[in-house]
C-alpha cells in the first residue's frame, strides 16, 4: 500500500484555564494494529481542565482500546461498536456524578484505513473535506437539535472515501469564528498539513486567539511524503508559541530601536563618513605605516644591542624593548586622537559641549542595543526552555494514555511507552509541569513495577569505613580491609572493628566457609590467613595475571585473563599449591564481567550471557533480559549459593541498580531496584541468597530480599 496519512495538529502547549481542548493521533506501532488503521481525535470539553481532562482523555482512550480489540471483519462495525462503547462508558460517568460536561462536549473522531475515513462527530467540532478546489462540509447536518444524553453523545456517523491529495481539517467552533473554512481553499490545497497550520495559526495569532484546536489531514502517496523536508513534517503547531523565527523579532527590534534614534544622528553621519573617507582614513593610514616603521627600526636597534650584551642582562634589554614598544603605541594613540580632536574642530563639529552630548548619545545607544541584546537572549533562552518542558509534558500525557490504551492488548509496547514516560520525566523536573504530569509518572512506575515485578528497597543500614577495598562473609561476620589492616564486624553490626595489621595490601577478598579462612589478592600472589587477622601465608601456587578470586568448598577458583582460564587451586597440606585449568573448551574470560559457582560454575558476560559450566564444559547459557524489554546498560555480577535455587544478577540501567532473580534454568522470577547506590566496587551474598551487601565508594551497605 503506497498511500499514507500525513497529518499535523493545531493545538496549544499549555492546558487552558477554563476549558479541556485537545488534539491526539494513536498511530499504531503494532503490525496486526496498524492493518486496522490510524485514529485521530478533536476533543472539547467546556469545562475546568481537570475534571474536564478525565472525561476527555477516557473517551480518546476508550474508542482507541475498544477498537483495536475489535473481532467483526468489517472495521465499520467495530469502529461503531467502539463509539458505542465510548457512550456507554460516558454514560455510567453521569450516573457516578459527574455531569458537569454534559451538553459541553464537542469532539470529532476520525478513523483513516487504506483510503476509508469514518467520523464520529458531537458538539460544534465540526470536519471539512478539500478535493479538487472544492470544500465539502463533512459533518454538516450532522449537529444533534436533541437535549444532549450522555449515551448518544457520540452519536452522529458519516464515512466516505479518501482519493490521493484529498485534504480534511477539523477543528472546534473557535477555530470556525476566525477562519471561514471556504477562505481556506487556497492555502489548504495548495500546502501540506504543516504550512497550512503554520498560516492558519499566523491568523488565529493576529486575532489574539488561542482556543482555536485544528487536526490537518492528508492522504498522500509514501514518495511525496518522503520527499518533503522536516520542517514541513511537523507533528504539532503550538498556537500559544512564538511562530516567527527568531531573526525576524531581532530584525524588528532593532528597526524600532534605529527609527528613533537615527534621526538623531542623520546628518552628522554623513558629514562624519564623508570625513572620515578623505580624511582620516588616509592620516590613519600613513600613521599606522609610520608606527611600524618606527617600532621596526628600534627593535631592529634594541636586537642588535641584545646580542652584544651579556647573558645576565639579557632579561633587562627584553623589558626595556616592551617599554619602548608600549611607548610607541601611547605617542601614536595620542598622536591620533588629537589630529581626530583637530579635524573636528576644522569642520565645525567639535565643542566641549557637543562632544559631551556625541558622547552621551552614543552610550545610550551602546546601552539600550546591550539591553536589547541580552533580555532578547535571555526571553529566547527561558521561551526555549518553557517550550521544551511543554512540548516534553504534552508527550508524557499523550504517551501516558496511549500506553494505558495498550496494557489489555500489547503489555510490551504499553511498558515500552510507560518508560519513555519516565524518560521524558527527567527533563521537566524543577518545572511547573512535573507536578502536573506526576500522576501519569506515578502511573508509569507502578505498570513497570508490576509486570516486571520490580520492588524498590531502601538498605536496612549502612557502614562507613575510609578507605575500605573489598569484602568478604561468613554466615556471622563481614571482613574487610583497609590498605594493609584487617578488618570486621558482626553481621547483624554497623560497626568495623580493626583486627590486624597484614602488611601487605590485599583486594578480591573471598571467605573458604570449608577452612574458615580469608584469602586475597595481592597483585599476582594469593595471600591467605585466619578469621584473627594471624598465620599469613603466601600461596605456592603461582599466577601471571589475576583478576577475580573466588571459593567454593576447600578449593579456591582464580580467573587469569593471561593464561585465559578459570583455574582451580586446591587446598592440601596447609597451602594452595597444584593448579588445574577449570574450562575444557574454548572461552574468551577477558569477556567475563563475574562468575558464581556452587559446584558448577555461572559465567556472566559483558553482554548479559549467563553460562553454566560442569566440569568444564558448558551446560546451557540463557540472556539476561526484562520482561518489559529495558535497555540494561552493563551487567556487573553474578551470585548464587549451593543451597539457593536462584542466580542473582547484578546490572545497572542508566542511573539505577538493580539486582535481578532468575532460576538456575534462565526463568525470570523478580527484581529489586536497589535505593542509595552511586557506584558499586563490589558486593557479595550471604549463604541464602536472602541479604547482599554492596560496597559503594566508603560504605558498605546491606539491602535484605526477603
């Protein structure tokens, strides 16, 4: 199918004060959906915004989601059955109380598919169609001389054919007041959707209208569309918004600003500029050539002399060359400025006291064009940046309705729209408009909690210690170390307590739960010692270059990016001594991010892969995804313990930690979006799976999962 709809809305950025008016396009994402076609609404309510926006926003949200839920083969039928919907759901609104709307309503909805167009119209909106230089009125006759009921709200229908270059414009009884729809023959025709709205709202604008709603339809072919530049594929036009650019009210402000004070300056400009040319140009000229002449031949001197002298005075010659230099420049300044002062006075235009006044102007001048410069700047910065926020509210709400219309039929999409809610969310903080779209942010935030099973927690308490490194649990207490002391605390305890001094600076700390010792890293050395801080030993087996140390049993488990292995050392006859290389097959470890083991081993990967391997070979892998398809910016951890059923993984998605839960199998079970946290230098599990503890910056802290 090579016909499209190219469409722009006429609208206005802010909400109105004493009425609900808007303009929404539900243009199908959703292959199946899209067959069915494009919904486009014009909603009036003649009501206060918020009990009004309610109203407005379920009738758009209702024909949209009963539409597409639609099972009759005919899209006639199901579009009516949807409209009937939108009534019955109006009607049991009257019935719970809220019939302020009622009788002020006016709306016209618009289904477009593959050249059919179908129209639902009530109130004074009212919807025209353009074809061949002629204008239609679609809708006329349409208007309802019955007492308004809230189930025939919607009940006027009309449908018809769309040809290719057809153009339709609706628009509400405002709209209609400034601009009779036959005036626009021409410019409708003739421009596309968004030139035709840009002219339509340079009129409305010069009437001092901003009620004015309009949608602006067309349906053209795929080629034309493409071949049309941006600016001529704008979505929306803002009524309440500048619409000429921005050189165009500079231009204009400074014309103001010259017509006043130019005839101020209108003859003594000339005789100036004709002074000047014969002049001073030429005296400027010949005393700029003499200036260089001058400071040419004393620094050619002064060179000379630098040569000659030694090198202890060497320092002096140069200062005294910028002296001479800089007194050069003063004699010829001076020098000029009284043959300026001279050739005034010679043509009559000089005095103490017109000076003063030439002076005085010209700073008036320099200040008011300053003033003009900087609030002109300054009103565009602060018009932007309201423009932005506007624009960034109005999508959240438009997005906000869509995704609650898709929950029922496309839960995928609906989360995808939720978080683009919260995406825009961050760039209307520390603005009027959060408090205004924070509902619909809220509303964002508990969908994607709820089908993604996502619980936001606080830690259970936090410990501070300078300087800390890395840590390591038993199943009652935390050990840390500071440069080269030891540490620990109870794990129930906000306090660390210093044990011992090691003398050698460790990180990767691990505790081997079998031997109830702490091992660590000390560059390419493995160092291991009692739960006291005593009986340092330095292992015997020797590695090249590792990077992760972790336990399991009386074995310890390193990965050496070097030899490209996990390998696994195991504990006889008091020492970590022989090594083995874990993996049988081919694995690339400098693409590991972590790895968990509770007999076999899980190996986390930089892009989210989880592999098992038993024995060295792998088992199965599975990737790390949400259900609700959230972009995971980096995959950090893997834990898991022989006695849990589940892996724990531990991502960060943009500025959010998160722990996620999966089974063994790769099934998705939960996660916990882990409050406080600015960096993660590395974190570990207690024996259940039911407590981590993140070590962020100087603090450790415990988050419980239960």
């Amino acid at each position: 199918m090579n016909e499209i709809i190219n469409y722009t809305r006429l609208t206005t950025s802010d909400k109105l004060s004493d009425k609900f008016a808007t303009c929404q396009a539900y243009i199908p994402q959703d292959k199946d959906q899209a067959e069915l076609g494009q919904i486009f609404s014009h909603i009036e309510i003649l009501s206060p915004w918020f009990s009004a926006s309610q109203i407005g926003q379920t009738v758009i949200n209702s024909v949209v989601k009963e539409y597409y839920r639609g099972q009759d083969s005919s899209e006639l039928v199901n579009f009516e059955e949807a409209v009937k919907k939108v009534n019955e759901s109006l009607a049991k609104t009257a019935q719970g109380g809220e019939t302020e709307w009622i009788g002020k309503i006016s709306g016209v909805i618009v289904l477009v598919n593959r050249g059919e167009i179908h129209f639902a119209q009530t109130g004074k909106s009212h919807a025209y169609l353009y074809r061949s230089g002629k204008v239609n009125h679609i809708t006329e006759g349409l208007e309802s001389e019955e007492a308004p009921h809230p189930l025939k709200t919607f009940s006027n229908l009309t449908s018809g054919t769309l040809q290719e270059d057809d153009k339709v414009l609706i628009a509400n009884d405002a709209f209609f007041e400034v601009i009779n729809p036959n005036e626009l023959r021409l410019i409708i025709s003739s421009l596309p959707p968004a030139l035709a709205a840009v002219e339509c709202a340079k009129i409305l604008q010069n009437h001092g209208s901003q009620d004015a709603t309009a949608i602006f339809l067309e349906l053209t072919s795929r080629e034309r569309l493409a071949d049309l530049p941006p600016e001529q594929k704008v979505e929306a036009i803002y009524l309440d918004q500048q619409i000429l650019s921005f050189s165009a009210l500079s231009k204009n402000a400074f014309s103001n600003i010259a017509s006043r004070i130019g005839s101020m300056f209108k003859k003594s400009t000339g005789r100036i500029a004709s002074f000047s040319k014969e002049k001073i140009a030429p005296a400027t000229k010949r005393a700029v050539e003499k200036t260089k002449e001058i400071a040419s031949t004393k620094r050619k001197e002064i060179d000379d002399k630098m040569q000659e002298m030694s090198t202890e005075r060497g320092h002096e010659e140069k200062s005294s060359f910028f002296a001479l230099a800089t007194e050069s420049i003063k004699t010829f300044f001076l020098k000029f400025k009284n043959k300026f002062r001279r050739s005034l006075i010679h043509i009559g235009l000089y005095t103490r006291k017109k000076s003063k006044m030439y002076l005085s102007l010209l700073g008036i001048v320099l200040v008011i064009l300053a003033l003009v410069i900087g609030l002109t700047l300054k009103s565009r910065q602060s018009s932007a940046k309201e423009t932005e926020a506007k624009q960034a509210y109005n999508e959240i709400i438009s997005l906000g309705g869509q995704a609650d219309v898709l929950m029922d039929t496309n839960q995928q999409e609906a989360i995808s729209k939720y978080g683009d809610v919260i995406s825009l969310s961050e760039r209307i903080k520390n603005t009027k408009y959060y408090d205004q779209a924070k509902p619909t942010i809220e509303k964002a935030h508990k969908q994607i909690g709820n089908i993604s099973k996502l619980s936001r927690i606080d830690a259970k308490s936090q410990t501070e210690l300078k300087g800390i490194s890395s840590i390591a649990i038993s199943d009652k207490f935390m050990f840390a170390t500071v440069g080269s002391d030891f540490y620990s605390r109870a794990i129930s305890s906000n306090n660390f307590n210093k044990i011992a001094p090691l003398g050698l600076e460790l990180d990767r700390l691990t505790y081997i739960s079998d031997l109830d010792l702490v091992a660590g890293l000390n560059k390419n050395k493995i160092v291991f010692f009692d739960t006291t801080g005593e009986n340092l030993k330095i292992a015997d087996s020797e590695l090249q270059k590792p990077s992760q140390l972790k336990s399991f049993g009386v074995n310890l488990y390193v990965l050496d990016t070097s030899l490209n292995q996990i390998l696994k050392i195991p504990y006889e006859e008091k020492n970590f001594k022989d090594k083995s290389d874990f993996f049988k097959e081919d694995v690339n470890v400098n693409e590991i991010s972590d790895y968990a083991i509770d007999g076999s081993i899980y190996t986390l990967s930089k892009t989210g892969i989880v592999a098992r391997y038993s024995r060295g070979n792998k088992v199965n892998d599975f990737q790390v995804s949400l259900p609700n398809q959230e972009k995971i910016d980096s995959f950090i951890g893997i834990f898991t313990t022989e006695s849990s059923t589940d892996l724990l993984v531990l991502v960060k998605i943009k500025n959010d930690f998160r722990l996620l839960d999966f089974r063994k199998s790769g099934e998705y079970l939960k996660q916990y979006s882990l409050n406080g946290i600015e960096v993660v230098k590395s974190a570990t599990v207690d024996q259940t799976n039911t407590k981590i503890f993140i070590l962020s910056k100087d603090k450790v802290f415990d988050f419980s999962l239960e």
